[in-house]
C-alpha cells in the first residue's frame, strides 16, 4: 500500500510491537525475493513476450500455454510495483515492458480498449473473447500502474479508456455498482452482481485515481466504497458474495476469510487515494476484518481457513495461498485500525 499517515490510525509502536515487527520484516523480505526472483527467472516468455500462461511444479513452461488477461496484467503490476519499491533495474523494466506490449498489442480489443480474456501463447488467436468485469479491473490495475511507475502516459491512457467503456456498458444507475448479467459463466446461479468484481473494481480504480486524478473515477470510487461498506456489508459482520441488482444477498449466508480480510484493507487504501478516511468506512473496515481475523485464524498452526458461517466455527479448512497472502496485510491495517498487538501476532504465525 502506498503512504503511510493515516489520519486517525495508529501510527506508533511500542517497544513489544517494534520487536515483533523488526522480526518478520526480514522473513517477509526474503520470502518476496524469492518469489519475484522464481517468476523473473522462470515466468517469461522470451519468443513471444508476456509470461508463459502455465509452468509445472519445477518451473518448466508446460500446457496449457494460453495466455490470460488477469494473469499477465497481475504481472504487469507486481513488475511494476517491485521496480518501485525494491529493484530498479533494467530487467525488471524491460520485462514489465514486455508484458505490456504483450497486453496491448496482443489482447486489447481496439474497437473499445477492453481486454479479451483468453488468448493463444503469441496472441495471434483469441481463445476466449468474454470481456468479464473482474477481468478487466485487472487490466486496468495493471496498466495504471506500470504507467504511473514508469511515467508512460500512453497506459495510464489506456486504463482510462478501459474504465470508460466499463463504465458505460455496466454502470449500474439505479442501485449503484455494476451490472454482471453480461459475466458469462462467471456468477453464481440468481446471482446479478458479486463482491468479487467489485472489490477488485474498487482496487482498479484506487490505483488509477492515484496514476491521473481523474474525476469520473474519484466519483467512481466512492461510490464503490459506500457500496461495499453499506451494501455488501452484513449486520453480522461479513461480506456476502453475491447479490441480486439491487443487494438483495444471493445463496446462504457465507464468510470467505480472505476476501473479507481483503476487502478491509482496500478500503483503507481507496480512503487514502480519496483523501478522506470517514468513520463509517474505517468502522466497516474495522468489522469485516475483525470478524474474519477472529473465525477464521488457525490457533494451533497459524494461518487462515477458507470460510465458515458467519459467528460461527469455520466449515472449510483448506490453506489456500492467495487467503494467507492477503491476510497480511490485512492484518497490518486492522493493528493500525485498533492498536491491538494480537494482529501482529496472527501476522507473525501467518
């Protein structure tokens, strides 16, 4: 997350907190070494540009060798953000301009500047043509991004014109959001609009304010996080997944650690990008993650299960990867939500 004042948070440690950080900083250092230098080494596509779509367990590009939309715009992005905040060399430029040229050239529709989900390893076929939401928060995630990083206006250009074109083609006016009925095989059945799309929209569009101020998507993002904080937040506590067009929940009533742990530091960083932390955002923040923090934590093995019924034990116990990495931070934001070191500690054990 950028910046680090917070209005309002904690911002000081204590001699016991400063010890218990100063002792995982270094371990998450070199955990984040090794995966960047695993995938710089082992992920790109050096005939075709972009990152190989599959490799096996040893690192060996393997089939299927189609190459997708959220994958390389993720990578588009961690490329991007590791040249700022740890590597700046020319590899880790030269391979996020690869990547880009590759998203660009290769899988951008150029009648309206969105992303197709699939396409063949060189980007000569389309594989799959859907233009999912969830798809295209990451293309626009990605491209701000880099284009913000790397001052290359032409990007932070293209995220724009993909925002706009989301825009208007699923805005929803009434109810506020977007419109999912067009995410072929992609919702839940009866399910309109999910809290996965949006949250990972609301996620998109931080970072594109952050790369041009842009107004449209200021209004954008605070009605994203209005929705999430009063729409997709639970009077018990969690996020639902999915939702009718109106927020009506959709299919029974389930916790999903990760996201809810996801989602509440998100909101803090959309609070950031907006300038203004209100009360009822940070309280939302403060609610979901804490709930998610306390039901899901593994206190035998540290970590978090998948999900469980809200306020009650959880019901699905597998470790999965992208549950653990968000919990990190998390975690961070709900200590400097409350102060209370016991985050800190689950962040430790995670």
């Amino acid at each position: 997350m950028r910046g680090s004042h917070l209005p309002g948070l904690t911002s000081e440690l204590d001699g016991g907190s400063s010890e218990l950080v100063q002792s995982f900083l270094p371990r998450l250092g070199r955990m984040a070494k090794e995966l960047v230098d695993f995938w710089t080494t082992r992920g790109p596509d050096p005939v075709h540009g972009g990152f190989h779509g599959f490799l096996d367990r040893r690192g060996e590009p393997a089939s299927p060798t189609d190459k997708g939309v959220i994958q390389q715009a993720r990578h588009l992005w961690s490329l991007s953000t590791w040249h700022e905040r740890r590597e700046p060399t020319a590899c880790i430029r030269g391979l996020a301009d690869s990547t880009y040229q590759f998203l660009v050239d290769r899988m951008c529709d150029p009648a309206d500047g969105e992303f197709y989900y699939k396409v063949t390893r060189d980007g000569s076929s389309v594989v799959d043509s859907k233009k999912l939401l969830y798809a295209q928060a990451f293309a626009i995630y990605g491209l701000c991004t880099y284009g913000r990083v790397f001052a290359q206006r032409e990007a932070v250009g293209r995220a724009l014109r993909c925002f706009a074109s989301v825009d208007a083609r699923a805005h929803d006016r009434a109810h506020r959001g977007y419109d999912q009925r067009d995410d072929i095989d992609w919702l839940a059945p009866g399910a309109q609009k999910d809290t996965n799309t949006h949250i990972h929209l609301l996620e998109a569009f931080t970072a594109l304010l952050d790369a041009c101020g842009d107004e449209r998507v200021r209004t954008r993002l605070g009605e994203l996080v209005d929705v999430c904080v009063h729409k997709l937040l639970q009077p018990q506590g969690y996020v639902h997944a999915d939702f009718e067009l109106d927020y009506t929940p959709v299919g029974r009533p389930l916790t999903s650690y990760g996201h809810d742990l996801e989602t509440a530091w998100l909101l803090v960083d959309a609070c950031r990008a907006l300038g203004a932390y209100p009360k009822d955002v940070l309280d939302g923040a403060h609610a979901m993650g804490q709930h998610s923090a306390e039901r899901g934590f593994d206190r035998d093995r540290g970590g978090f299960f998948y999900a469980g019924p809200p306020g009650q034990p959880p019901v699905q116990f597998d470790k999965v990867w992208w549950v653990q990495f968000e919990a990190l931070p998390g975690l961070w934001w709900l200590y400097r939500l409350t102060g209370d070191k016991v985050h800190l500690t689950r962040l430790d054990q995670t």
